[in-house]
C-alpha cells in the first residue's frame, strides 16, 4: 500500500486541478455553448423545467445540485463497494469537483446580481 505523504499529496492535488480544468473546458463548449455565459445550460434547464406543486422554474441551483448529486450517489456506491461502475470512480470524484466549482461560480454570480 502506497504511503501518501505531504509531496504526493500535493503532487496528486496539482494533477487533479490540471484534469478538472480540462473537463470543464470541455464541457463548457459542450453544455454552456458560450465562453461569456458558462452556467447556460443550468439556466436553460432552469427555465425548461417547472415545479408542479409551486408552478415556478426550478432555477439553475437545483439543475446544479442534481446534476451533482448523481455522482454524489456513484461514488456512495463506490464506497459501499460496488467497484463495476460506467465510468471509473476517479471521474466521477472529478465530475463532483468541476460541479462544486460551478456552484460557487453561481454564487458569484448571484452576489454580483445583489
């Protein structure tokens, strides 16, 4: 078993950043559509979706957290010990990292609204 000491860890924490920024340019370019606005797609999600019990839009937090929250699930899943997954844990731990990141973009956002 690896022993994971300070350099590693800050070595594993560089490439991590280093790949999470490359999925979510990727991805920007797939779902956001734009470089000036890259939380579209939550907005426009948002907005294609209403609550039925509170007839409103359900807002780019709640697209956010779903979207979200899946992984959250596979990697519960993971950890309970369901290693055959479609896609490898380490994605799905980047995946969750990239959506925290837009979260707290959204949250800039909003405070920049206010």
């Amino acid at each position: 078993m690896r022993q994971i000491n300070s350099d590693y860890m800050t070595a594993l924490f560089a490439q991590m950043i280093k790949e999470e920024n490359l999925v979510r340019s990727k991805a920007q370019k797939e779902y956001a559509r734009e470089d000036n606005n890259v939380l579209a797609n939550f907005d426009r999600i948002g907005k294609m979706l209403k609550c039925q019990s509170c007839k409103k839009e359900i807002g780019p937090y709640i697209v956010l957290m779903t979207f979200f929250l899946k992984h959250i699930d596979g990697i519960l899943s993971f950890v309970e010990g369901n290693e055959q997954q479609r896609e490898p844990i380490e994605g799905r731990i980047k995946d969750a990292r990239v959506y925290l990141m837009l979260l707290r973009a959204m949250i800039e956002r909003e405070k920049e609204r206010e």
